[in-house]
C-alpha cells in the first residue's frame, strides 16, 4: 500500500521486521521514477502492485538512493532503467559476484566486509531459499542529474557522508518532496553506530537551502518541514554538547548539568553516537601521525 504524501509523489512506509525501507514513486505526466528497489524482490513486487493501482505514468526510472542491499535487492524484479551515483557502482558489482548462503553472510561478517544486522535481517527476509540477484545500473552521475518525467522534474543530488560515501538524495522542487535514503544516518559499519558532527553538519548543508515540505527518510517516519528542522537541530545540539568528548559517563554527567534530568532512551542514544564518532575520528588521527 503507498500513501500519498502531495499531488505527485507517493510513498510505501518502511518496515523493521526485516529492515525494507521506505521505497518513494514520483509520478510525471509521461513517466514515473521509483526511489530504491526495495530489499528483495518481493518487497519490490508488493511496491509495484501498489503502484498499479494508483493510476499514474508508469515506472519508467529507478534511482538509487545507495548501495546497501536493502535498497538495491529488488532492482531487477523491478527492471527500469537505473540511475545510480558513479560512487554507488564498484559495490554493486562486487555484489553482483556474491554468493548469500548462510556460511558466505557469516564468512563476510567475519571478515568485517558485512555487518551481522545486515546479515540477520537478510535471513529473515529471504529465508533458507536466497535467490539474490545484484546487477549494475544503467546511468551514472557524479554529483547531480535531473530527470524529466513530464511536467515534473527530479534532481538526484550526491550528499556522500558517512553513512555511506555514496548517498543520493532525490528531490522533487515542484513537490516540495525530499527522499534521503540513509543519507542522514549514521556510520554503522565500523564498530559502535556513531556520528562525526561535521559530517553530518556538511550533509545539513547540503540541503538546507532546498524548499522542502516533506523529508522522507529510509527508515523513519516522513517528517514535515518544521520536525525534520527541529530534528536535525536536536542532534546538532546534542553534537556540540558532546563536544570533542570520547567519554560516554562523562558525557552523560553534561547532558545531566545543562538539562537538570537524565537523557530519555533515544537522546542518550544519539549523544553516545557522538562520542563513538569521536572516538573513530581520533582513532584515524593517531593512526595517520
Ligand atoms: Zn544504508
């Protein structure tokens, strides 16, 4: 099922059982562009038939938002031509020669070339029978690229960040509409999920200047423009409170002084991101003197 976010543009919500993103469609007179496959094919076929039924132009383009297999496995169920950061295309043909039985996901976890959340949740999406197909996209771009869709136009804008070196946001300007991908989320493959405050400051900037009603991020709830303002400030707040801090009981203990109360689950969360990023940055730094 999609819902509708404004006249043009639609999105299916995303689902934690097992990790399937928000998949996004904007729909132009002449043709659709669908954001990310979706997780496996089945994730991509459900899409689709919701799509059916909306009676819009059909999908004619499928943009990438990244390469993390949870945006990328149901690409060729859905067999559009594909727009992807030139970033984005070694790993999804190093994928392509992947094998994703039990025994390869647990090698590669322990290699530290996957991660075990990635590993787990695409167990339980594909169960024992894992037919995984990766297959490269058709369009590469380095930092921007617009798409006519008839009366409407798209823009994929590389952010990059953390996250993923590769993240593409797409934006809708006649629709006010912003699809993220993970491009806000954390760094989640090197130890403890973390964030770099300048990292995250720089990805900010990238986009604050782009008139926005909605933000649709991968796995969180849309939000409109005044929460994702109020959001994405919160954690600059929470960034400079932590400050260059590697500390996490220390840290606390100034969340504790400047706030008179002690960290609700989420904020202690995202401030401990913080000084995990510092940690990684400072890591880095003495490693390269
Ligand atoms: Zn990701």
């Amino acid at each position: 099922m999609l819902q509708q976010l404004t006249p043009h543009t639609f999105f299916m919500a995303h689902n934690h059982d097992t990790d399937r993103p928000a998949l996004g469609l904007i729909a132009g007179e002449h043709a659709s562009l669908v954001v990310d496959s979706g997780n496996s094919p089945a994730h991509a076929r459900s899409f689709l038939q919701g799509v059916s039924s909306l009676g819009v132009a059909a999908p004619r383009y499928l943009a990438l938002t990244h390469w993390h297999w949870d945006h990328v496995f149901g690409a060729p169920e859905m067999g559009l031509i594909t727009l992807a950061n030139r970033r984005t295309q070694p790993h999804l043909l190093r994928m392509a020669g992947y094998t994703w039985d039990d025994d390869a996901l647990a090698r590669r976890v322990a290699q530290g070339e996957e991660i075990a959340f990635c590993a787990e949740n695409i167990q339980k999406e594909f169960g024992a029978q894992r037919a995984i197909a990766v297959q490269g996209a058709d369009i590469l771009f380095d930092e921007t690229l617009t798409v006519e869709l008839g009366g409407l136009t798209c823009q994929l804008i590389h952010l990059g960040g953390e996250h993923s070196e590769d993240s593409t946001a797409v934006y809708c300007p006649q629709e006010g509409v912003l699809f993220l991908g993970d491009g806000l989320c954390q760094e989640m493959f090197h130890g403890a999920w973390s964030y770099d405050l300048a990292d995250y400051r720089a990805r900010i900037d990238k986009i604050k200047d782009l008139p926005c009603r909605f933000y649709v991020n991968s796995h969180w709830e849309v939000q409109n423009a005044d929460e994702f303002a109020a959001y994405s400030q919160r954690l600059i707040s929470l960034g400079e409170l932590a400050g260059e801090s590697t500390d996490p009981a220390d840290t606390l203990e100034r969340y504790r002084r400047a706030h008179g109360c002690d960290p609700d689950e989420e904020t202690e969360g995202d401030l401990l991101s913080f000084v995990y990023g510092n940690r990684k940055r400072q890591a880095k730094e003495s490693g390269r003197q």
